[in-house]
C-alpha cells in the first residue's frame, strides 16, 4: 500500500492512498470526471511512502490529510527536525518554509 501526495498545477496538494502507485497516477491523469485532481492538471508525484497493511496506510493517510501544507513539505524534505518543531508549536504552522 502507499500513501501519496499530488502537487496540482495551482499548489496545492492532494494526500490519496492505494495498493498500486503507477495504476492510481495513470486513474488521476485519464480522468474523465470532476474530480479536485482531474479539475488541476497537470500534477505532479510529490510524495510517497510504502506500506505493508492497508490500515496503517489508510491512518498515515488521515493523518497527513491533518497536516499543515509547512509539514506536508517538511515531510517531502525529510526535515524531521522542523516536523517537531510544527507538530508542538501550532503559530509555527502558519509560517511557510521555502525548500528548493
């Protein structure tokens, strides 16, 4: 299982699960419904993590979901110092963190 995050052409980011990465960024690529992926096109894979239960997949999945979009790049950047310090601190949260 893996836990992904899309960045979608207008910044922001989409947090998905599922069991096959390349199948699920092929789906969000053809879709032909209104979906909040399909309506931003193009995205791009800005992060993943590889599970081996759906449950703990699926309660990173809502946890990240929670997460500020400071931590969200933290975590791409594996920034864990900066991750503590957003996690205990919520004015920190509000701060944008520029990674290149």
């Amino acid at each position: 299982m893996y836990v992904y995050i899309l960045r979608c052409s207008d910044g922001t980011y989409y947090t998905g699960v599922t069991n096959n990465i390349e199948r699920r960024l092929q789906e969000h690529k053809s879709e032909r419904h209104n979906s909040y992926v399909s309506a931003r096109l193009p995205f791009e894979l800005f992060y993943y993590e590889e599970f081996n239960s759906p449950l703990i997949a699926i309660e990173r999945e809502k946890q990240i979901k929670g997460w500020s979009r400071a931590k969200k790049e933290a975590l791409k950047y594996r920034d864990f110092d900066k991750l503590k310090i957003l996690s205990k601190n919520r004015k920190a949260k509000q701060h944008h963190i520029v990674y290149p």
